[in-house]
C-alpha cells in the first residue's frame, strides 16, 4: 500500500478503486533512465494493440531535482 502525488498534485493511493480486481504492472521508473525508457515504450505499445479492461499500468517515476516543482 502506498500514496504518492500524480503530475497534478492530487493524492493517489494504490490500491484502489480502479485496480480492483485487475492485474497490475507497477514500474518503477525515471525519465533519465534509457532502459526505463525502453520499457515505457514497450508497454505503451502493448496496451494500444491489447484493448485488455483486465490490466492496468501504474508508472511510478523518481526524478532528479532541486525543488518538487
């Protein structure tokens, strides 16, 4: 179980709601990283040639940076 802010700064707890009884890939990730980058073209192309409702992606990115903005 985990919290963390979405790109609006709202609150996301996991699980939840709209995982419920799906299959979840959670990646753990960072922009700067080639091989995540990899990965995250991988699945993003997975999911648009497999219309699966079953599976969802939750793509949890660690940035370098000064400040939170």
């Amino acid at each position: 179980d985990f919290t963390l802010r979405d790109l609006s700064g709202d609150s996301i707890s996991f699980p939840n709601d709209q995982v419920e009884g799906k299959v979840v890939i959670i990646q753990i990730m960072g922009t700067w990283c080639p091989n995540c980058l990899d990965e995250t073209k991988f699945l993003v192309s997975y999911l648009k040639e497999n219309k699966n409702t079953e599976l969802k992606v939750v793509a949890l990115a660690f940035e370098y940076a000064k400040t939170e903005e």
